[in-house]
C-alpha cells in the first residue's frame, strides 16, 4: 500500500507525463480489448448446445466431380444410421424458404429448415412455449406442424399465447403451430421457421444429396472411429449403388469447420495481431517515457539507495508505478472498447452473423483486459526499472548536482526502431486491406447495377404444381410489372444476379464423349425474355431470344463467354448442342448466341467465371423466382407499384427480398468494408502513437543537448547544420525502423494473400508509400524540436549548464 501510494502521488505530480501515458496505453489495450471480444465470440466461446464438442457435421465429397462439401441423400442417412456405432444420434436438416400465412396478415415469406424431429433435443433446446416436435410428426404423412422462432411471434403474432394450436398454411398447405422456439435462436443460421423433414425429404431419390446432417458422438466414441465407420458405409454404398454413389465419400467436421469459413478465421486472427503490435507500440513509447523520467529521478533513487533500499525494493517501487499506471488506463480503455465493439456490430447488415456469434465488453473481455494491462505494465515498465536501479551510487549522487549531465541511451534509440518498424507492418496491412475494398468497389459484374431493382415472389399451393403453371404465372407477372410507368424491363428467373441461384450440373457436349461422372459443371439459368436487355448486357454472337422463343418450351440457349471459349475453343457455339448430364430424358439445347460474363453470385476475390447457359424459363420453372427490373429514376421510388402488380396477378404469393442491385452489390462484399475500416483505424493509432514516440524521444534528446546546441553556436556554428544534425539523428532511427519493418511486412501480409483483391501482398507501391511516409514523420518529428532549441539563445544555454 506504501508503494501505490506513493506512485499515486508520483503520478499525480507529474500530470503531463500521466496523461500522455495513460492516453497511448489507454488506445492501445482498447483496441485489443474489441478485437479480443470478436475473437472471443466468433472464434473461442463454446457453441450453446449441449456438449457441442461431441455434435459432428457429416458432409459428402467427390473428388472425382471436384465436389468438396455436398448434403448427404436421405436414403444414404438413413444407412448411415442403421450402420453406426459411434454416433449415437444422426439427425437432418434440409434449407427451405418457408411462407407463412393465415388470416391475420400478409404472407411472409422466411428463411426456414425441414429439420428431423430428434434435431434440438440432440441440442438441448426446448421451445418456450408448446413443445417440440415428436416422432409421430416427423412421419410420413403426418399433419403439417410448424415450430416458429421468438421473432416470428413477436413480430406476426405480437406474443400472443394462444398462438400454439394456431392453423395456418406453410408453403400453401395446412399446418399447425405446436411450439416457439427461445429468444434470439435460429439454428443452423438465421432460420426462422422449422417443419418436420420426413414427409418433404423421405422420397427423396439416393442421388439427391440436399440433407445437411448433425450426428452426436456416442460415449467413448472418438471422430477418427467416426470418420472410419462412416468411410466404410460409403464405400459399401458406392459399390452398391454405382449409378448414385460411384466416387461419392462421406467425411465429418466440427460444428466450427462447418460453419465458420477459413478466411474468416485467418482474418480475425490477423486483426488481433495488428492490434497488437499497436499495443507494443504503446508499451515502447510509455517506456521512453519512463526512460525520460527515470533519467530525471537519478538522484532521488540514488539517496534511497543511500538510505539503505536495495536494488529489488527500488525495482519492486517502479514496477508498482507502472502497474499503477496500466490500470489506470482501463478507466478509459474499457469504454473505449465498448464503443468499438459498438461500432463494429453496427456496421454489420442485419442476418448477416449467424445467431450464435455474439461479442460484447463482457466478463471474460474484462479479465483479458485486466491481464493485458498486467502484461503491459511489465512490458513498458521492467527495462526502464532495471535500468533506473543499476549504476554506480557516488556517481549518481555527483551527477545530481549538475545541470549538464547528457547520458546517451541505446535503450530509448532501440525502442524508437522498433516503434517505427512496427508501425510499418501495421500501416502496410492496412493500406492493403483499404485498396483491396476500394478494388471491390469498383469490381466490374458485367452490368450497371445502379438502374436496377430485385425482388422475389413465392407460389404456394397443389395450383402450381401443374406442367407449366409457374411459367404462366410468372408470365403474367412480368408483363403486368413492364406496363408500368417508369420501367423499362424485366424478366424473372430462378436466378437474381449477385444473389445466386439457378441451376448447375454436368454438360454433355454433342460429338464430344466424356467418361460418365466426369461431366464438366455448368450453371443452367432459366430465364424469361428480357434478360440481358434489363441487364443492358449485349450478345456479342449471334442473337436474343425472342419474345415467342422466351415464353415457349423450345430448347434454346445462350452461352456465356467462359462456356463458348471452354466447350468450343477456337469455333463458334452457335448451332453447337448440349445436354445436362444424369437424365436420359434431357433435351438438346440449341446454341443461338454468346453473352459476356456476368456475375452471379457474391463478390469474392477469389471466384473465377463459371460456365453458364441461359435457357427459356419453361425449363427452369421454380416456386420461388427472382424478378429483376430495369428502372427509369430510382428503382425504389416503383417498389409500391410493382407489389401491387404482383398481387394483382395472386394475392398469396408473398414478396420478398426488395432491394436495389445496387445494395445486393454492396452486401456480397461488406466484410471487406468493415476489414478496411478495423485495420485502418489500427493503421492510423499505430502512426499516431509511433510519430508521438518519435517526437517526444527526439524533444527529449535535444533537450539534454540544448547546452550543447549552445557551445556549437556559440562557435559559429550555422543553424542549418544543427538542424541537419538533429534532423539527421531522427532520420537515422526511423530509417533503420523502416527498413526492419521492409523485412518483417512481407511476413504477415504472406498470410492475408487469400483476402487481397487485385492488389499483392508484396506490392510495392504499397510499401514504399508507406516508408515514405513514415520517413516523412520522422523528419516533422525531429524538426520541430531541433527548430525550437536552435532559437535558444547560446548565452542562456551556457548559463544554464
């Protein structure tokens, strides 16, 4: 207690030291305490299941088709089950969009899973209300039931509890709501309604592999004797079954391997490290300046070491002030962390984090607080004490009485190189992250997304299930939606640009033979007239679909480049045929015209363009269809007319997903915004802290050589040359710091290569700008002090030593 006490009073003594202390650790521990929250609860904190570390995902692959991860067949589940010993349960689920409606309101239209009746007890989550599902419901030709999440009752249903027992239609078939599901749950990822998934999935041929399976370890079961048990039930099935299985295996995955990709993973961790090495560069610039003080507290130790204090009393009393000072911080790190992960979380599209992700300034934040604060008091704190608590006692105590005593400091020239060279890497990676958003920004999709509006509608109902009915109706909805004022075009399909969608498959090209299972994959978009007229995408080969052949059943197509360059290199695709692979049945599409890529699903660097062919909608007729329309203004300002042409045509069929392609553009790369927008903020703490530390170790210097400065003008010397000689010194370590950061950069920015677009990991530009810069501070930094003492008047400077 004595020795917080007096650090207190130390402290308080000299204010201006604290507070500049207390704001660069401050920065640096908030920092690391956000991104510690996000690391913490995206990458350490247990899935809230029961015993998640025993729940396995169960996925199929087929190298053969290049297929990494793929659902698992019904009837391949069903012999999975019936085989294993080391799951105790095996449970499904297959993704469905769901639409919910009933006379109290409008239909809705939600993200929603057929789920096996076992799946959340296997969890451990029970409803809040009603109850869950039972083995009777997930039977073949069971009544509809519905489970509905704890937003859907309050949203539709306003809480109300006599919503259990409720009828109401999903998918235009009756059902009956039988529980509500806790606050905030949404397994696996933001679903919002459940059904039973035997009555939809149970017929299922073996070849269709749409189940995503949760199995459960069975006590004393390891996931190496799950993985061999299921490859050898794979194995057995592909033998028996050559036309569906025949190079198909079956592998498991932890629930984070499942659902957490390796991008993410790496980034987050990259972002902890850069907020780290702004941490460092805190901790260096508060040791200097306990460097500074404790040079100035030289004969204060010296006449406690007189008075009897050893050398590890002296050390235990520094080390106090430092802790002092670190904790001290927290007061003002932790709200500044809050308001970051405030920030953070803001800056996220609504659905767009799975429900189970969540981070806040918590207990287990606070604690990791604490221990960095301890860590960093250490760290900025020990070199300085052991150096303040050495030297010779007779020295000191003489050198106490004089005014010019100048004592160089390795140490203090150190901690500014490495400052700087570690605000370069910082800099670096965050220059790289902003360029590669700013790259994604102006990534070309291959049409103008700005005139553009989406949506989509779903048909419910045995009504459309009838040969042809969605073509009709869909149909009717477009012409009803290009009469209005204002728009220009529009075409349904089962594809929304950058939204995704559409079909894919192996191609067979006429006269040339492949090895059945080795078909090359193609996206197969079904497509009403008007397609790349709304898209303003020109053919380039041959010609459009006209309006008869777009309504019609004719087996026409148009080709994207990629699949005219692929599958006819060096001739022309028009008049060429292909087929879909796997159905005997398929037609022969016809070549009629070449359109240039465009871009179908979310920016990612990484994608390269897919083989696609557009075909009249008649061949890809879906229940739920995207429409996308070509406006005269702002696409917004139509959204009211088009719903009520919609309705118009079938007051049931719900709308969903209204918005401009421009915010579908926007949203299939956010991440990359929010990974520039974190690291340039780190980027920018770590220069500002570093170029403090540079100015103030270089005022330092110059103010223990201002006697100095004094003599050498005293002499004649110019005032140029003092300058060029200070400035030179400044120069001098910020160079070395720059060319150790040149050798340490290339190092991280190896790891993030994968998260670059159109930029490299080593580009130069990137890293000369950045030295530049940083040399351009270090000369600011050192200027400004060395201006300040060459204005001394020399007759002052002798007199003052």
């Amino acid at each position: 207690m004595q020795d917080i006490r007096y650090a207190l009073r130390g402290l308080w003594t000299n204010r201006a030291f604290t507070v500049v202390a207390v704001l660069c650790l401050a920065f640096g521990i908030g920092l690391n305490t956000t991104i510690f929250s996000i690391v913490d609860g995206v990458l350490l904190k247990p899935y809230p299941y029961t015993d998640p570390d025993r729940i396995l995902v169960v996925r199929a692959h087929s190298e053969k088709r290049d297929i990494q991860r793929s659902g698992v067949s019904t009837l391949d589940a069903l012999d999975l089950a019936a085989a294993s010993k080391a799951f105790s349960q095996i449970t499904a689920v297959q993704f469905r969009s769901l639409t919910i409606s009933d006379s109290g309101a409008e239909p809705e239209r939600f993200q929603g899973a057929a789920i096996s009746w076992d799946l959340f007890p296997m969890l451990g989550i029970q409803p809040i209300r009603g109850q869950g599902f039972t083995k009777a419901m997930d039977a073949p030709g069971a009544e509809g039931v519905v489970l509905i999440s704890h937003s859907v009752w309050r949203d539709r249903y306003h809480l109300d509890e006599s919503v259990i027992g409720k009828r109401v239609l999903i998918n235009a078939k009756p059902a009956v709501i039988v529980g509500v599901m806790p606050e905030k749950f949404a397994f696996p990822n933001n679903q919002r309604l459940w059904i039973p998934v035997t009555p939809i999935a149970g017929s299922n041929p073996r070849g269709q592999r749409d189940l995503m399976l949760f199995a459960r370890l069975a006590p004393g079961a390891s996931r190496d004797a799950a993985n061999a048990e299921i490859s050898t039930v794979a194995s057995r099935l592909a033998t028996q079954y050559p036309d569906s299985n025949e190079g198909w295996s079956i592998h498991t995955e932890s629930l984070r391997e499942a659902f957490l990709p390796e991008d993410v993973t790496r980034v987050i961790w990259i972002m902890m490290a850069s907020v780290t090495l702004v941490l460092f560069i805190a901790c260096s610039n508060v040791a200097n300046l306990q460097l500074a003080r404790a040079a100035g507290r030289r004969r204060e130790l010296s006449v406690r070491s007189a008075l009897g204090a050893g050398r590890g009393r002296i050390l235990r009393q520094l080390i106090t002030e430092s802790v002092v000072l670190s904790l001290s911080s927290l007061i003002l790190a932790i709200p500044l962390a809050s308001v970051g992960t405030r920030l953070i979380q803001g800056a996220m599209p609504p659905d767009q984090v799975p429900y189970y992700i969540t981070w806040a300034v918590d207990w287990r934040t606070l604690a990791f607080s604490a221990g960095v604060a301890i860590v960093t008091a250490v760290l900025f704190g020990l070199l300085p004490a052991l150096q303040a608590s050495r030297g010779n006692l007779v020295d000191s105590l003489k050198e106490g009485t004089r005014g010019n005593s100048v004592r160089r400091s390795p140490l203090r020239s150190a901690l500014v190189v490495v400052q700087v060279s570690l605000a370069l890497v910082s800099l670096v990676g965050a220059l790289l992250f902003v360029r590669t958003f700013k790259n994604l920004n102006s990534y070309d999709v291959g049409f103008d997304p700005a005139p553009l509006l989406t949506m989509r509608f779903y048909m419910p109902g045995e009504v459309y299930e009838a040969k042809d009915s969605k073509s009709r109706r869909v149909e009717d909805v477009v012409r009803r939606v290009e009469a209005l004022p204002r728009i220009k075009q529009a075409f349904g399909s089962n594809l929304i640009p950058l939204s995704g969608g559409g079909g894919e498959g192996g191609v067979i090209i006429d006269g040339k033979p492949v090895e059945a299972g080795r078909e090359p994959f193609i996206s197969l978009v079904g497509v009403t007239p008007h397609f790349h007229r709304t898209l303003g995408v020109e053919i380039t080969e041959g010609r459009d679909f006209t309006d008869a052949e777009g309504w019609s059943d004719q087996p026409l197509a148009i080709v994207n480049h990629t699949m005219a360059t692929r599958f006819w290199p060096g001739q022309t695709p028009v008049g060429g045929r292909f087929r879909m692979a796997g159905a005997d049945q398929a037609p022969w599409y016809t070549v009629i015209g070449v359109a240039p890529d465009i871009k179908h699903d979310d920016i990612d660097p990484a994608d390269e363009p897919t083989p696609a062919a557009y075909v009249p909608f008649h061949f890809q007729q879906t229940f739920s269809t995207g429409l996308t329309i070509r406006v005269d203004g702002d696409p917004v300002s139509v959204v009211p007319a088009v719903r009520e042409a919609i309705k118009a045509s079938d007051s049931t069929m719900p709308v969903s997903a209204v918005a401009t392609m421009e915010a579908v553009r926007a949203l299939g790369f956010w991440q990359y915004g929010l990974f520039g927008w974190i690291f340039g903020v780190t980027g920018i703490v770590g220069l500002l802290l570093a170029s403090v530390g540079v100015y103030g170790v270089l005022s330092y210097v110059v103010s223990q050589r201002t006697a100095e400065i004094g003599v050498r003008m005293a002499l004649g010397a110019e005032r140029g040359r003092v300058l060029r000689l200070i400035v030179g010194h400044g120069i001098v370590l910020a160079g070395t710091g720059v060319v150790i950061g040149l050798v340490l950069a290339p190092i991280g920015t190896r790891f993030g290569r994968s998260l670059f677009y159109n930029v490299s990991p080593f580009d130069p530009l990137t890293f000369g700008s950045v030295a530049a810069f940083l040399l351009l501070v270090a000369v600011i930094a050192s200027y400004v002090p060395a201006l300040r003492a060459t204005r001394v008047n020399p007759v002052t400077a002798l007199r003052g030593d």
